[in-house]
C-alpha cells in the first residue's frame, strides 16, 4: 500500500490549542502537511504551520537529547500515527504522521477560519450556531489534550 510522510503540529497558547475545518474531510484539524523533498519531519511541520496559519512556532520537545555535537539530533516527535486516507483524488493511502507540539514566537494572529479550542470545547464540542456544535475526531482531541497539558502556562 502507498505511505506518505506528513508531520502536524499542534500549536499551543494560553492552553489552548488551535483548529481548522478541514475542508475535504469536515473535520477539525491541526495544521500539518506532506514532507517534501530534502525535509526533515521538523522542517515540514514549520513550513505547514506557516503556510496554513502564517505563525512562526518552534517544535517543543521533552526528550533529552544525547550530549554530542555531531551528527545533529533531530526533535522527536511526541507520536508517530499510521493514519488511512480515502481522498477522492488520489485515491486509497496511509499517511505515516510524525506529530509535534509547538508553540507561537510571537503573539499569534491568525485568521478566522483557525479556532483556538480550551480543554472545554475539545471536550465538550465549539459552538458555530446555536444549534450546530461540532468536536474534533478522538484522536484529535486526545493529543490536543495531552499538547495543552504538557505545554500549560
């Protein structure tokens, strides 16, 4: 079967993590990506965060690394998922995901189509309309969690 590396990060701020409606899937989702040519998986999740958030985050990391200089140890990710993808126009494939925590270099800005979700709305669902309350898929709202707790302020 067909396997594509993607990297995702999840951005926390103020313990809160931040959300898109995934539009081919409609499904809230972090930011995250295909590795290209030539990237690390910690090169592809600051590029996909950039491009689909415009923030600049660094990846957080809480495995100690080795204590030598060379050759360069690279930001583990906190999960790696094998996760099977229907798309309509690629067709049936498995993404192997490196997932990150990261969080904004600055004081994030971001468009309106991005939520910042509390641990409240992971669990309880974010209100679009009065009567149209939608939540993250499981695995979603597990890491996002596990994000917000191990990088609250």
């Amino acid at each position: 079967m067909l396997k594509h590396f993607t990297s995702t990060g999840y951005v926390v701020y103020e313990n809160k993590v931040l959300l898109h409606l995934h539009k081919k899937i409609n499904q809230y989702l972090p930011p995250g990506g295909h590795l290209e040519v030539n990237e690390t998986p910690v090169d592809a999740v600051l590029r996909e965060v950039k491009e689909e958030t415009g923030l600049d985050v660094e990846v957080i990391s809480g495995i100690n690394h080795d204590s030598f200089l060379y050759p360069v140890n690279i930001s583990l990710p906190e999960r790696i998922l094998l996760e099977d993808i229907d798309d309509p126009v690629t067709g049936f494939h498995q993404h192997i995901d490196f997932i990150y925590y990261c969080v904004p270099k600055n004081t994030p800005i971001v468009s309106n189509s991005w939520i910042w979700f509390d641990e409240k709305a992971l669990t309880d669902g974010y209100k679009i309309q009065e009567d149209n309350i939608i939540t993250p898929p499981e695995d979603v709202i597990e890491i996002s969690l596990d994000a917000i707790r191990k990088l609250k302020n």
